[in-house]
C-alpha cells in the first residue's frame, strides 16, 4: 500500500475514564479535524452505552470513523484494524487534513504507526488446546499458566481477556519469548506518518472516582437493557466483544450468577485494574507528551507547533 509521508496523525492516549474523547472532539473543531477511533469495543455494532461511544450528535458534526463497522459476533482484531485505519488516511484528498486517533487499545495505535510484529503466527491447534482448558478449568487458571510462563504478558493483559491470554500463550508456545518482548524487539520500526502523542493524565484518585460515577451514569442510561437485547438477539457472552468490561458483568447478572449490586461492583473493580494496566503500558511508550487531562492550552500548544513544523523528527523523537 503507498502512504502518503506527508500525513500528520494526532494521538491521543491515556486511561479509560480520563476524557480522550472530549478533548478530541474540542480539537476536532479547531483543526477541522477527522476523528479515527482506537477502540477495540467501539468497533461493534449495538454495543454503545458500554463502551463509552461518542454522541450521535457529535459524531454526524464531525467526521468519525471506526465506529460501527462490524456486528458483535464478527471477526475484528489488530490486522484488521490497521489495514482500515492506513485505508481511511490514504484516501484522504487534502493532505493537509489532521486526523486524530483517540482510544485506549494501544496495541492498535502501535500497529497502525508501525506495523505489526512477526511473531509466527496462529496455530490452531493450540488454540483449540486452551480453549478446551478454559471451558474445563475457567479463564482463571489460564491466565495462572500465563503468569507462570509469561510474566511480562500476564501484567499487561486482563485476567479475564481469553482471546489475548491465547495469544500470548500461543506466541510462547511457538517461540519461548514473550509477545510483548517480540513487540518491542520489533519497535513498531514502519513508520509511514508524521504524529504526535499526548497522553491525558489525572490523578489516581479522581480518575477512580470517574470511572465509578461513568459506571453509575451507564447504569442509568440503560446498560442493563442494552446487555439484555445483546444476549436476547443471540450475542452469547462467549464472543470476544461480549466477554468485554461491563457486558460480562451484567450478562452474569442477567443470568442470574449474581445480584445487580455485585455486578457493578466488580465491574468498577475490574475497570479500576483495566485503567492501571492502560497506564502501564502507554507509560513504556517514550514518544508521548504527558499533559493534564484538563490543560487544553498546552495541548493546543503542542498541535499548533507540530502543524507548523516541516522537520517532523523534532516532534517525534
């Protein structure tokens, strides 16, 4: 595929709960900006109060892409999302345009800007292998195996992630090295576009407070009715998009696992570890600006000179 070099991407990272997506919007309008998400649940059809998905309204005033674009119970991973990312900003047709990534997946951001890592590979037969030991011993005692084997992994993936606790376990498999290793070994090296990375931080404390109090709001909103008319339209919580935070919970509560308190309950708590994981990883990543989430003014700064600079390596290096 040829990729115009003279592209410029605004990302912009940071932990769940922590306003990527007002601040993309508000950049949005003063750039005239497009917005790409890198949301690996946002990426799912009727899946919108729990994932947090921009407004109808603000998405038809600017343009959004990556929303919406497969159902539930498709097929979506990194290669997917890379290739129609790298496809939304080659055929733009002003190549002034500012696009800005916005979304909490970083292993998507890193593939779209470099590349993805040659790591041997899916074996189906291993796969196949976990997951019969998750249907016999749970999703618990393999992410145990991989806390074992892979350390490294095991403190950046979700304990409860069978689709990516499968991969690094099939990637160990095959090679004895960790995933993540491999990922940093390959340093993302194909860079086709010229970027900046903000990174969004708060403190601990106040960021926890929001993500109990977004819970709260989505419980309001309908998120219950929403998990409710997933699972009545056939979208089991076995897929991958439904084993997500908050639609697990609410599904075992649904089915009667547990009460509607606790559900919440461990749905914060879950979201509260998720975040510490995000924060873990975009802190290895040594290209982003870390700014407060609210300082709006640095961060117009930061654009301002990345938009007017033609040697680019100043802003990325």
């Amino acid at each position: 595929m040829s990729i115009p070099h003279s592209q410029r991407l605004l990302i912009i990272v940071g932990a769940t709960g922590v306003g990527k997506t007002q601040l993309a919007l508000k950049l949005a309008r003063a750039w005239e900006a497009e917005i790409i998400s890198a949301d690996s649940l946002q990426v799912y059809r009727y899946m919108d109060i729990g994932t947090a998905k921009p407004a109808i309204m603000d998405r038809e005033n600017i343009p959004h892409h990556l929303i919406d674009v497969v159902n539930p119970d498709e097929a979506f991973n990194v290669a997917i999302y890379r290739d129609r990312a790298r496809q939304i900003i080659t055929k733009t047709v002003n190549r002034n345009k500012l696009f800005i990534v916005v979304g909490g997946t970083g292993l998507y951001i890193r593939a779209l800007l470099g590349g993805l890592v040659a790591d041997g590979g899916a074996n189906q037969a291993l796969r196949d292998y976990y997951r019969a030991h998750i249907k016999v011993s749970g999703v618990e005692s393999l992410y145990a195996i991989l806390k074992e084997k892979d350390s490294l992994s095991a403190g950046l993936i979700d304990p409860h992630d069978a689709t990516r606790i499968i991969r690094a376990l099939e990637v160990w498999s095959q090679s004895g090295t960790s995933i993540v290793a491999k990922q940093r070994e390959h340093n993302f090296g194909d860079r086709p576009y010229h970027y900046l990375k903000i990174g969004l931080k708060m403190d601990r404390a106040q960021l926890y407070s929001r993500i109990e109090k977004r819970a709260d709001d989505m419980i309001a909103r309908g998120f219950v009715e929403e998990v409710q008319w997933l699972l009545e339209q056939g979208y089991h919580e076995g897929l991958k998009s439904m084993h997500s935070l908050g639609y697990r919970h609410l599904a075992g509560y649904l089915h009667g696992e547990c009460n509607l308190e606790k559900a919440i309950e461990t749905m914060k708590r879950d979201t509260r570890q998720y975040a510490k994981r995000q924060e873990t990883w975009f802190k290895a990543e040594p290209e982003i600006h870390w700014l407060s989430y609210d300082d709006f003014q640095g961060m117009m700064k930061l654009v301002d000179e990345f938009m007017s600079k033609t040697d680019y390596e100043q802003v990325i290096s």
